[in-house]
C-alpha cells in the first residue's frame, strides 16, 4: 500500500504539463522536501548576513598599487646633499631585491622619497620586510640628525581619507601644531589601515642655538667645534646585535638630548685653568618656530590639518571608526577636533541612497505588477525572493574577496532588473498560454 502511495506521488510530481514543459530533478526535489529547502535558504540567508557585515565598503574599486616608498627627513639640508647621502645609498641598497618593477626617487629640500614598484602579485608585507632590512643596513651610515627612515605603502596618487583640523580656545596655532606632531599623529599612525599622516599649517617647533661671536672669540671656539659637538652628543646608535642561542637581540644606545639644559651643560673645551667652556657659555639656547613650509587656511583663516592616508586593503569604514574613537579620547589634550572631511561619510551615504531607491523600486513593481497582471502575492514573493538573493550573493562576495562599492552595486541592480524582466516575460508566456 505504501508503496503504491509512493508511486503515485511521483507521477504527481513528474507529470507533464499541456505547454509541453517538464520539470527538472532540483525542482521535484524542492518540491518533495520543502522543510529541508526552507532549512537550507534560512541558513544562507543567516551567512548572508554575517558576510554582508564583514564586507568592506569603499567608494570606488580599489586598483592594488604594489608598492612601497622609503622616505627619510633630514631636516635643512638642500636637494643635492640629500640625493647624495641618503637617496643614492638606499636606491643601491634597495635595488638588490628581486621583483622591482620601477625604482624611482624624489630628493627634495630635508626629505627623501624612494619609490619601489613590484610585480602585481607580489606580497607587500614580506616585501616590506626585507626592504626595511636592506635600509637598515645603510641607514648607520646616514648623519646622526637624520631621521630613521619610515617603509610606507600607501599610493602616491592616491587622496587623502581623512582632512582633520585641530582647534583649541586656550592654545596658539604653533602650540596646536606642536601638539599635533608630537602626540596626535602618533596617535593616528597606530590605528591599523592608516598608511600615511601628514600634518600642515603652523610653524614647526626647533631648538634655536643663538651665538655671541665675541664670546666665541674670546674663548678660541669655532662654529666648526660647536657644531661637531652638538652632532657627537645628540644621536641614537644601533651599534649591533646580541646572539644568544637562535635569538637575535638588538642593542640601542640612545643618546638624544631631551631638554636645554641638557644642551647649555655641553663641554667645548677645557681651558689649562681647567675651567669648563660649556654651550651656554657662547650661546643662548632657546626654543624657536621654523618658518612654514605648508600653510592650511580654512575659511579664510590660517589653521592646522592633518591628512589621513588609507592603506589600500583597509575596511573604510573601520578605519573611520577607530579614527574618531582615537580622537575622542585625545581631546584631553586640549584639543577639539573637527573633520572636514570623511570619505567614509560619502559610502555611507551612497549606500543608503542604493537601499532607498531599491526600495522605492520593489514597491512600484509591485505596485505595477498588481495592477497589470493581477498577482500581488506572486509579486511580493519575488520582491522577498530578490532580497533574500542579494544576502546569499554576499556569501560567494566575501569568499571572492569582492567589497561592496558604486560599481558592484550597480551591478546588484543590473541584476535586480535582469530578475525582473525575467519575471515579467514569464507572466506574459503565462496569460497567453491561458489565452
């Protein structure tokens, strides 16, 4: 008896219809299970969702620039020494490595940049590895008021993320932005996904040693002997390693100067009375403000910005985030800070406009559909299958490594609409096979 039951709910199910259409295998069986089918769409739904949090959103594609730059400040020196003492000997150094497409260098007045262009499929972080390697291997040789060297890998034609100007009641433009090297863009540079922080407007603090020449004079010093001095006293070595085992050690000996006084207690010379001839003997240490060498004006008034570079591969949106945590925690230092600009805020508002205007869609079609082809619960089942299609396409773009930006969601909607005259057609072939 079972049996027979069983061979009539096949035929039932492989009947053949009058238009000469026979169902396939997948649909006999969603059709035999529905429970397992409801189950097993739940669950994709369920991932869709989790992957649809978990895709990065960006404005517009990212095209990966497999690159690195290297870039050393040296501060008052012009292009031509900088070219010869620092750039020369990295580009030597760094053009050992295997897999450099393009190596090219911008010397410019206290800073150097060199650019290292690898194949597209390279991996950047062993790749940045091993140039840090190779530039340490030069940079001992480098002037002691050089600046350790920094491996950034961001684009050098890409835009600014982040425009954020610091703003304080109680502090002057050149104390905001002493602030702002010092402490806030340390800050900034910590958050993961940020490649490159660069802080303008404002004159830079520095130490400004003022001689008396007749002092100097009078006491048989030279500037040759007072900058000599200056230079053995305040550097920082890396001197070498110390093995122990398979464990390898570094040793640093830091001797940068941390105060004035520091500097004035410095000895020159020692006279045959034994007198001590110290810097502030000859020279009034103070501190001073160099001239700029940027300028930021924001409604015509004279400000400090500070522009925040992302990482190529860095989820916007978390960098965003992480970004406006840190500063709320910093305003502690005096500062409030306002941002002129969030990228993050146009993805944002690109998305919920994609959302809306899917929405305001689904309802017109169905709107539509209703009243053409007299079938509005058919049509909101496809509106509901739709939006269950767009959350299990998230899961095979999260796997793909696909993010979400203009291009893929007007793809989405290229879809969507594909979907629909799909839909359309069907109800068509169906009146007029009832006709």
């Amino acid at each position: 008896m079972a049996k027979n039951k069983k061979k009539n709910d096949l035929k039932e199910y492989t009947t053949v219809p009058e238009s000469g259409w026979k169902p396939s295998v997948l649909v006999l069986w969603v059709e035999k299970h529905r429970t397992g089918t409801a189950m097993i769409f739940l669950s994709l739904i369920l991932l869709g969702i989790i992957a649809f949090r978990s895709i990065p959103i960006s404005l517009f594609p990212e095209a990966p620039y497999p690159g690195l730059t290297v870039e050393t400040e040296y501060f008052g020196v012009g292009p031509e020494k900088i070219e010869e003492i620092i750039t020369k000997p990295i580009e030597e150094s760094v053009s050992t490595l295997g897999g450099i497409k393009h190596l090219f260098s911008v010397s410019e007045e206290g800073k150097s940049k060199v650019h290292i262009q690898f194949d597209q499929n390279a991996d950047l972080e062993i790749k940045s590895l091993e140039i840090r390697d190779k530039v340490e291997q030069v940079s001992y040789k480098f002037p002691r008021e050089t600046q350790k060297p920094v491996v950034l890998q961001y684009d050098p034609t890409q835009k600014p993320v982040f425009i954020i100007v610091p703003r304080s009641s109680s502090l002057n433009i050149m104390e905001i932005r002493e602030i702002s090297d010092r402490e806030i863009k340390k800050i900034i540079e910590g958050i993961p996904g940020v490649s490159e922080v660069v802080v303008a407007g404002g004159k830079p603090r520095e130490i400004l040693i003022s001689c008396d020449a007749q002092k100097m004079i009078g006491f048989g010093i030279d500037m040759n002997l007072l900058l000599s001095v200056l230079q053995e006293a305040n550097y920082n070595e890396n001197p070498g390693e110390v093995t122990e085992g398979s464990i390898q050690i570094p040793v640093y000996v830091k001797g940068r100067m941390r105060s004035l006084k520091e500097i004035e207690s410095l000895t020159l010379r020692k006279e045959d009375s034994g007198k001590l001839i110290r810097v502030g003997d000859v020279a009034k240490v103070n501190f001073s403000y160099r001239e700029e060498n940027s300028a930021a004006r924001v409604n015509g008034q004279n400000t400090v910005s500070i522009y925040v570079y992302r990482a190529g591969t860095a989820n916007l949106l978390e960098v965003s985030e992480e970004l406006r945590k840190e500063l709320r925690k910093a305003e502690n230092t005096n500062l409030n800070f306002e941002i002129l600009y969030d990228q993050a805020e146009t993805v944002i508002q690109a998305i919920r406009n994609f959302f809306l205007a899917s929405l305001i869609g689904f309802i017109l079609f169905v709107i539509a559909a209703s009243l053409i082809f007299q079938e509005f619960k058919s049509s909101c089942l496809f509106v509901l299958l739709l939006t269950c299609q767009f959350f299990i396409g998230s899961i095979f773009m999260y796997f793909l490594k696909i993010d979400y930006n203009l291009v893929t969601i007007v793809g989405l909607i290229l879809g969507c609409g594909c979907c629909l005259c799909v839909f359309i057609a069907n109800q068509l072939f169906s009146d007029h096979e009832k006709k």
